[in-house]
C-alpha cells in the first residue's frame, strides 16, 4: 500500500473510530482471515471484553484489549493485514502450560524482534540506547533480540493460531 494511500486510511479511521469488527468487516477482503479475526473479536465480546480504539501520531491504528490483566493489541498495518501483538511471560510454568497445548511452534514462529538492531526507531523500546533486545529461553532455545515488552506478533492469524491466542490469554 503506497504511503499516501496509508494515510488517507489511517486519517479515515483516526476520525469516524470504528468498532475493531467494522475496520475488518470494511477492509478485509481476504475471507478466511476476515472470518477468523471477526470470530476472534465475537470471542473476546462474549468474555465481557472490547476493544477500544487508539491512534497515536506515527503508529498504525489500533485497537487495545486487556483479557485476564493481559494487554493485546489489534494493529490494522493495511489493507488486508492485520496484526495481532500480546505481551507474553515466558517463565517455565507457563511454558510448560504451552507445551501441554502444543504451541511451541505457534510461540517460536511469531516472538517479536527488537526493531533497533534494522537501525529502526523503536517506540515501544525501553532499554538503554546501544542495547538491541533482550535474550530469552523458551523451549530450550537460546533466543536474541526479543522486543523488550516481551511480545508475540500474529499477522493475519488463522484458525489454528486464533484458537492458540485464546488458550494464550487464559494462562
């Protein structure tokens, strides 16, 4: 999507704030994703959660949830894509609750990299400047670079790994 295309969206949702399923329902044109992520939102809803929007200057719109004290981010990075972000904790009881629902895969496939060592400004960083991410082991693999908010990212998620964010969120 070309920048000012971008921005005309951003500035579109910036000023009509629509409800998360009305930007998928709007944007998405890819069904099975569409249908997962609107599956996905009916979930969170009928857990007593919704997703407020936000929108701060330089960052793609999002919509912001907290399920079980745990924030998820809903980040509409374009048209057809769509991201899913969760702070996850990778201590041994939770990784042992993850291995037991077999989403080692799903967890070593989406962790979040620090944008910092690409020469990129890092919003959410908050290390000292010079340090590029922090180490981590999860399944016994020595891991580097991890955005220090400690995040998993879910671009267009399917079945399969909405259903691993669901059992994610009740650990």
């Amino acid at each position: 999507m070309s920048e000012i295309k971008k921005a005309a969206l951003y500035e579109r949702l910036n000023t009509c704030q629509p409800q998360a399923e009305e930007a998928i329902s709007q944007f998405f044109t890819i069904g099975s994703v569409k249908q997962n992520l609107l599956g996905f939102i009916a979930w969170l809803k009928a857990n007593g959660v919704s997703a407020q929007y936000a929108d701060y200057d330089g960052q793609s719109p999002f919509w912001e949830v907290e399920y079980n004290g745990k924030p998820l981010y809903i980040v509409l990075i374009g048209t057809d894509s769509i991201r899913i972000m969760m702070t996850i904790d990778f201590s041994n009881e939770h990784q042992a609750v993850m291995r037991e629902n077999n989403m080692q895969d799903i967890i070593l496939n989406n962790l979040h990299y620090c944008s910092r060592k690409d020469g990129s400004n890092c919003t959410n960083c908050h290390l000292p400047s010079g340090v590029e991410g922090v180490q981590n082991t999860i399944f016994g693999n020595e891991v580097s670079n991890l955005c220090c908010g400690q995040f998993i990212s879910f671009d267009n998620p399917s079945y399969e790994v909405v259903e691993g964010i669901k059992k994610l969120l009740g650990i």
